[in-house]
C-alpha cells in the first residue's frame, strides 16, 4: 500500500543519511579492501549513535504529534468561533448556510 512504500522510502533515506554520515566521518583510507580496526569502531560507535537520536527523535514525535494537532485543531475552531460572531454581528444568518458559504462569506 501506499503508506508502505513512503514509510519503505523514509527508512531507506535515514539508512543512507546515517551511512553517508558515518563514512565521511570514519573511513580516512580507501586504498584498502578492509576496514581498519579504528574504522571500524568508529563506524560502529557512529551508527549507534545516529540510531540513538533517530528512535529518540521518532518517539519524540510520536509523543508530541498528537499535542500539537490537537492545539491546531482547537485553534482552527475558535477562528471558526470567531468567523461565525463576525459574520452575524454584520446580520448573516449563518445557521442556514452550508461550511462552503460561510467560508466564502468570510
């Protein structure tokens, strides 16, 4: 399904986000097959790292989302609140008008 292949496509772009990252910081030799014993702890140490942060950031998001969606719905509905006052106070009768017209009214 669609949302498969965007969450497939975001995993993918961090993947290699993380792994351009952690090579230009710790592969200094590219004239050898192996990596060195430094590289490779290096590589190691910086992949946990960028993971770390990654699922912190993503359970930070998925902790806060909620909050900040319901603080924009909640302000969408007092602009709404305060359209529809504005519009009676100029005398149209708002109670028979469909969400379209009062948006095109406002």
């Amino acid at each position: 399904d669609a949302e498969g292949l965007k969450n497939f496509k975001d995993f993918l772009s961090t993947y290699n986000k993380i792994s351009e990252s952690c090579f230009n910081t710790c592969i200094i030799n590219l004239n050898a097959r192996k990596l060195t014993s430094e590289e490779e702890t290096c590589t190691d140490v910086c992949v946990t790292k960028q993971m770390n942060f990654n699922n912190k950031a993503v359970s930070v998001y998925i902790e806060e989302q909620p909050k900040i969606s319901e603080k924009r719905m909640r302000e969408a509905e007092e602009e709404a609140d305060r359209t529809i006052a504005r519009l009676k106070e100029q005398g149209i009768d708002v109670d028979n008008l469909s969400p379209q017209e009062v948006a095109a009214a406002a």
